[in-house]
C-alpha cells in the first residue's frame, strides 16, 4: 500500500533543485573535457619540447628531412630521433597570418563603416547576404577554386621566367606561393571581422555621433573620429578572433601553399611572395599518416599544443576586448 | 543650413535626404568613401565570382549518375565512379554531429541564462565556450584520435587485437559536434535573454517551477534561435574538412566494420563530400578535378540552402516582438 504522504513529501523525480544539479554537472563535464584536450595535447607534445629544447622554435637544417628522419626512426623502432627545429613553418605561418590579417582588416574596416553609415539601403541589402556567404563556404571549396584557379593563374601569368630562373637552384616557382594562401585567407577571415566590426560600430549611441555633427563636422569625419574610435574594442576583437581562425586553417592552406617547409625571406625583394612555404596547420594535416611513428607523433601533438595555445589565447583575449563594449547598451 | 531645415517642426522625423551630400566634403574624405564603395563593390563581385564559376563547373561535370554510383578507384574520370557514399557520409556526419552537440548545447545555454551559479563556473563555462570557438579544427581531429583510439573507447571504432584504430564515424561525430557547439550555445542564450523577466515571473507566480518554466515556455519561445543556431552549427559541421580527413579514415567509399547493419556503418569509416573534394583536388590522392567541381557544387548547393534556412528563420524572429 502506498503511504499518502508519499505524493506530497517526495519531490517529484525532476524537481527543480536536482534539474539545476544535473544541468550544471553536464556544465561542468563539457569544461572538465575541453580543460582535459588541453593537458591531453600538451602533455602528448611534451616529449618533443623536451628533447629539443627552446631550439624546437629556432632554425636550423631542413624541416622536411628532420621529419623524414622521424618517421623512418619510428618505422624501424630503434633508437627515436626527435631534432625538429620548426623556424620555417612557423615563418610561414607568421607571413600569411599576419598578412591575411593586415590586409582583412584595412578591408574590412572600410566595408564595415560603409555597410553600418555610408551604404545606400539597396547596397547593404546586398552587402549583408554575401558577407555571410562569403563567410559559410567551406575551406575546401576555397581551397579547391585556389588549386585550379588561382595558382595557375599565378604560376603562369604573374610569375615571369626570369623570377623563376633566379631562385632555381634553391626552389621552383609553379605558383603555389605565400601570396596565393594570403589572398584566399584574406577573403575567409574577412566575413568574420566585418561582422564583428559592424556589430560594434552599430552599438555605438546615435547621439555621440549627432554630437559631433552638431559641431559642423561632416559625416564622414564624425563616423572615423567618434564612431571608428567608440568601437575600439570590437575592432580588437575582431580582428584578433580572425587572427585565431586564421592560425588553424589547414585545409586550404595544405592545398595553395606548395607544402615546403621553406622560409620565405622579404629581404629577397618581391619575389618572396612567390615562393611556397607550409604554416604549422597543414603540417599536420599533411602527416597525418606518420602518426604510427612515435616521435613524429609527439611532434605533431607538439605543433598542435603550439596551436591551440595561441589559438586559446587570442579568442581569450578577443572575449575579453570585446567586453567594454557592453557598457554602451546601457549608455 | 537652408531656412527651410529651421522651420521644420521639431516633431517630424529627418526627411530621407537630410544628412548631407559627399559633395561637401573634402578630397580626403571623398577619397575613403571611394574606397569604401570600392572594396564593397569588390566583395560582392568576389561572391558573385565564386558562385557563378561553381555554378558553371557544376553544370558541366555534374551528371545525375554521379550521385547515385559509389567512388571507385581508377585512373579515368570514366572509372572512378560518382560520390553517392560520400553524400550519405555527410548526412550521418551531420546528423550525428548534431545529436550531440544539439542537447548539449541547449544545456548548457540554459544552465547559463537561467541558472547559472557558482558564479565562478558560469565565468569559467562562458570564456571556455569562448575558446572552444577558438579551437582549430585539425587540434580536435588529433585530440579525437588520441581519445578514440584509446582501448576504453575501443568499441566506437574497428579494432584488431589490441590495437585501437580510433577513426569512425561515431569520432568523426563527436569531434564534429564540438565545432558547433560554440554556435549552439550562443545563439541559444541570445534568444534566451530576448525574452523579457516577466515572461519568467508570471510563470512562477502561478506555481511553476523554474525548470517547468524552462520546457513549457523558456525553450518553445526561443526555439527559433535554437534552429538558427543548429544550421549555422550544421553548416560548420558540413563544410569541415581537417576533422573528416583524419578521423574518418582515407577511404572514399564507405567500409563498415563488423555485420551489424547501422552500428558497422557508424563503427566503420568513410566519406564526406568535403574530404572527397579533398582526395579529387589536384593535391590529393585520386586527382580528378572535375569530380572535384561537380562535389564542391553540390555542398555549396547544400551550403547556400542552409543559409537561406537562417534568413527565413531570422525574418520570422523579428515579426514576434514582446509588448511592453
């Protein structure tokens, strides 16, 4: 027989105390996850560090071969070679970062003020859906139109015979390049800091801007000097997350950018440009089967911590600028 | 200022030709706005390039056939086949991404907006969300591996003896789900926090209980943003390459493990669209551009609707607004 009292005293079985209990223990679980690929990764990586030392992020030999050699010491399970000093993919990944970043931000800031102040209506009509597009087509279309329209393009129409005779007896110019993977990066990273930037010019209030063109300054004035200047955080923001998805394109990238791990040097003049390199993402994508390899795995573990570490950082600390921009919704 | 402008009563909204024209400025300042006009000009020729030349491709290499035979390998474009395995590939992928991330995402926005204590973990939660966002794709694919191939795991993927081989389409889901989980999360609790506190009060005035709240009225108001939140999710998840490549395993057809018939699918590895474009690109292994161009048309295809999906979605949201 059933106690009456049972219906009233026992909580029903998904009272409100144990559905905020068990919500907040998923919570804490998806945390304990993401925390745990961290130390996962790194603590897979370390053997790498460890055996190279600060030299793991210096110059020195040729990274391609230092791989090679890792792999086949792996292969024949003997003594494990673990020299990997990874200067030149990580000069490379500086080079078309930091250029598809400086040219996605001077790009973008103008289409984000002329989307937010200066378009006319039908412009933005039409400036809204292919921002987004631009944004939602994935790496490896961009990659795929890089590979058989872009590089041939480069390799023979840009790059003349006498550029490519001048660097033969250190690389071959076909037109896999740093400026193919620049190019395309910029126009991937580019959606993402305009949203992010109109986002933020949109926020800042009316009258700040009516001020100032009470004043008699025009509008074009007022919105750089007030309107660009109030949505300083947003466009650190912006541009340090793109920074962020930037660093971990590797599909693309593994397809334009020739696959060499070789250092382009601006001092050589214009032609770095032409000359194909490998950032750190499609290293890995590109050894992926040498994982069988003990220490060519614990390297590509310690590329990937080198990654997500930065990778971590700068969405941190794009959170973080972003947030004083919320005291405008109050203002 | 014409006089005109200072008789005007004060009441009246500024006409559309109030502010005033370019023609004032100064050269500088015509010049920045040519640019500007320039660069937007740019960027939707940029869009409209990609599009029409998919298009064009598409229709010349795609044949109906292609979608419905399975890759082969071969030398000719007459002998590899079409992609019909990697389009199935896609759909589990997605679903499965997306019965993962989905519930959890939802969760996880819920506990955030309506709960939210300790104060320190809803911090800690929001900046890891953050950094999830973050995350490159090809760390997950590695980190998925380390965790699948681990022998507790062994029963997600094929295995032989000890050995663990860790790609499957149930890590490929997984790791998947993590990369649409941001997108989830966030737009969740932006509907979540559209909806007014009184909305909330009312319910609890007439004895219901917070969570009872959340299931009958919190999440149906804002299931909008939810879907919204899914495509985008589902779009990522889609159009993600590095993950696919390195824990799906390389091979274009799909390859069950085991006799069961869904759980060998989802245990065994296969294809997506995108990591079919992957291998048929010049840089990859089977080398067939135009199979390449017909895939890449349709996921663009699959891509653009999903797009248009959101635009509905967000035309509907902006028609329900709360009274005041």
């Amino acid at each position: 027989m059933h106690d009456p009292l049972l219906f009233e005293q026992r909580p029903h079985w998904w009272s409100d105390r144990r559905a905020e209990l068990s919500l907040g223990a998923v919570v804490a679980a998806t945390l304990a996850g993401v925390v745990a690929m961290l130390v996962f990764v790194v603590v897979q990586g370390w053997p790498s560090f460890a055996h190279n030392g600060l030299a793991w992020f210096g110059s020195g030999g040729s990274v391609d071969q230092q791989i090679k050699a890792m792999f086949l010491s792996g292969e024949t399970g003997g003594h494990y070679v673990y020299t990997f000093h990874a200067w030149a993919l990580i000069w490379s990944t500086i080079l078309i970062v930091g250029g598809a970043a400086a040219l996605s931000f001077v790009s973008s800031l103008f289409v984000a003020v002329f989307v937010v102040e200066f378009a006319p209506d039908w412009m933005k009509q039409i400036l809204h859906p292919v921002v987004r597009l631009l944004a939602s087509v994935p790496s490896v279309i961009y990659g795929l139109l890089g590979v058989l329209v872009l590089v041939p393009f480069i390799g023979n129409h840009v790059i003349n015979q006498a550029d490519k005779a001048s660097v033969s007896h250190i690389i071959s110019l076909s037109g896999y390049s740093l400026i193919a993977g620049v190019l395309i990066l910029t126009v991937m990273i580019a959606p993402l800091m305009i949203s992010i930037f109109a986002d933020g010019l949109r926020s800042v209030p009316r009258h700040w801007l009516e001020a100032s063109q009470a004043l008699g300054i025009n509008r074009w004035r007022t919105f750089w000097k007030v309107g660009v200047r109030a949505a300083r955080p947003a466009i650190v923001a912006g541009t340090v997350l793109a920074m962020a998805r930037a660093l971990g394109e590797a599909v693309m990238l593994a397809m334009v950018s020739g696959s060499v791990g070789f250092a382009p040097n601006p001092f050589d003049g214009l032609i770095f440009l032409y000359e194909p390199s490998r950032p750190l993402a499609p290293t890995i994508i590109q050894n992926i089967e040498g994982l069988s390899s003990p220490p060519l795995k614990h390297t590509l573990f310690a590329i990937a911590s080198v990654l997500l570490v930065s990778a971590m950082l700068l969405s941190l600390a794009g959170w973080a600028a972003k947030q004083p921009l919320k005291r405008y919704a109050a203002a | 200022m014409s006089g005109e402008a200072l008789t005007r009563p004060a009441v009246l909204p500024p006409r559309k030709g109030a502010t005033e024209a370019s023609s004032t400025w100064s050269r500088m300042d015509r010049l920045g706005l040519a640019i500007c006009w320039l660069l937007g000009v740019l960027f939707c020729a940029i869009a409209a390039a990609i599009v029409i030349f998919m298009m064009v491709q598409g229709i010349k290499y795609l044949r109906p056939s292609l979608l419905v035979t399975s890759p082969t390998a071969g030398f000719s474009e007459s002998q590899t086949g079409g992609f019909l395995d990697p389009l199935i590939g896609t759909v589990v992928v997605a679903l499965l991404g997306l019965a993962i991330a989905l519930p959890l995402g939802v969760t996880i926005a819920v506990w955030l907006t309506e709960y939210g204590r300790p104060f320190s973990l809803a911090r800690a939660t929001e900046s890891t969300i953050e950094m999830l966002a973050g995350v490159p794709d090809i760390v997950l694919a590695l980190f998925g591996l380390l965790i699948f191939s681990s022998p507790i795991l062994g029963f997600l993927s094929r295995s032989s003896g000890h050995v663990v081989f860790g790609r499957s389409f149930f890590a490929a889901g997984a790791m998947l789900s993590l990369v649409a989980l941001p997108l989830i999360v966030g737009s969740t609790r932006e509907g979540l926090q559209a909806i007014p506190a009184h909305i909330r009060e009312a319910s609890l005035a007439v004895g219901k209980t917070r969570f009872a709240t959340i299931r009958r009225i919190l999440l149906p108001t804002a299931r909008p943003s939810v879907i919204t939140g899914s495509m985008l999710g589902l779009g990522r998840i889609i159009g993600d390459t590095a993950i696919i490549v390195v824990l799906l395993g390389a091979t274009l057809t799909t390859n069950p493990a085991g006799g069961t018939p869904v759980l060998g699918v989802l245990k065994g590895t296969g294809s997506t669209l995108t990591s079919f474009i992957y291998a048929n690109s010049p840089t990859g292994e089977a080398n067939q551009p135009t199979k390449a161009y017909a895939a890449a048309f349709v996921l663009l295809l699959v891509v653009l609707a999903l797009n248009l999906c959101v635009d509905l979605i967000g035309r509907r949201r902006k028609a329900v607004t709360w009274s005041s």
